[in-house]
C-alpha cells in the first residue's frame, strides 16, 4: 500500500487502494475480460499518469507486486517492479519489502528468470532510500525492459544487505500493452 501514498492523481491513489484491498469494481466497469477482449489487457500492472510540474512533460509510471515472495525478516511490504517515465528519462527498479538494499561489495546483483529461460544476473544500483535496486538510466533500463515482453512470468532474486536472499515472483504477463504510455512519453 505504501506505493499508493506516493500517488499525486486522486483518481490513481483510489483505484490503487481499491486494488491493494480486493475491491472489486462497480457495476458497468469494464472488466479484465472487457479489457482483453478490446485489446487492451494490462495484466495485474497498475499505470500511473501525470504531468510533470519542473517541465510539463507526462510522466507515466508502471507498478506490479509480487504474487509471491520471501522477506527479510519482520518486513511484511510487497516486492514491487516499477517503471517510470520521468520527464522523458526511463527506470527501472526492484522493491524487495522493505529491506535494505546495497550495491556495495557485489550486493547489487540481481538474479532474473523470465518464464522457463535460463536465469541471468545483472548489477542494478541502490536507490538513495536504500529500498530498491535499481537501473537508473535508459541506456541500462530499456534493454532490460524489453527483455520482459513476450514473457509471463519472472522470479527476481537479490540479497540484502546483511540479511539472506529474498526472492520474488511475478506475474507480467500484459506489460507490452501497459507500457504503451511509457514508451510514448519516452519516445522509444
């Protein structure tokens, strides 16, 4: 839930704490299979759109929670991939439920699996908070972005600092459609 709290758009804060608590929506609300069937399934993503107040460009973020995870220990916040376009400069990063994350002595090496390939390891970045790793660029974030589509599944492995592994699962299925406004504010 902690992710809603940073939503400007009231509309978007809404619909994310409806999301988080199992709402289901109201009558004549298009359903997932409404959205699937026009073309538009997004998946579990949750999208995000607003105007930036330092240039007046859009700004587009994407947000998806684990489905499945291991914490550090007394941590119960949700593993979360987000996505963002901000002011026309894409990231990518990984929240693993509040544990502290590093990248200093090879801590920033995350491990991926998408679907049934092989798994991978890439180095990401700590964010300044030190709760997510991150690819902070788009030169980084963008081939990792577009690795993802076609796929439905990824496991996202990290280790925090001084603490044991924690792992992630989530499904991602719908993300080529979701990050349509991304790439467009983006221009990629």
């Amino acid at each position: 839930m902690t992710r809603c709290l940073d939503l400007a758009d009231d509309d978007a804060r809404l619909a994310c704490y409806d999301e988080e608590a199992g709402y289901a929506p109201a009558a004549g609300t298009p359903s997932d299979t409404d959205q699937a069937d026009a073309g538009t399934d997004t998946g579990d993503w949750t999208i995000d759109v607003e105007k930036s107040v330092m240039d007046d460009s859009t700004n587009v973020f994407l947000f998806l929670d684990a489905d499945q995870q291991t914490n550090c220990p007394y941590k119960e916040a949700p593993h979360t991939i987000a996505i963002a376009c901000r002011e026309n400069e894409t990231n990518l990063w990984f929240r693993f439920g509040g544990c502290f994350m590093s990248d200093i002595q090879g801590k920033g090496r995350v491990t991926y699996r998408l679907d049934s390939d092989q798994a991978r390891t890439k180095s990401f970045r700590e964010s300044n908070n030190n709760m997510a790793l991150g690819l902070w660029s788009g030169g980084q974030a963008i081939p990792f972005i577009k690795e993802m589509f076609g796929h439905e599944r990824m496991i996202v492995r990290a280790q925090p600092f001084s603490e044991s592994q924690v792992t992630g699962h989530y499904d991602i299925a719908g993300i080529e459609t979701a990050i349509k406004p991304l790439r467009e504010a983006c221009n990629w």
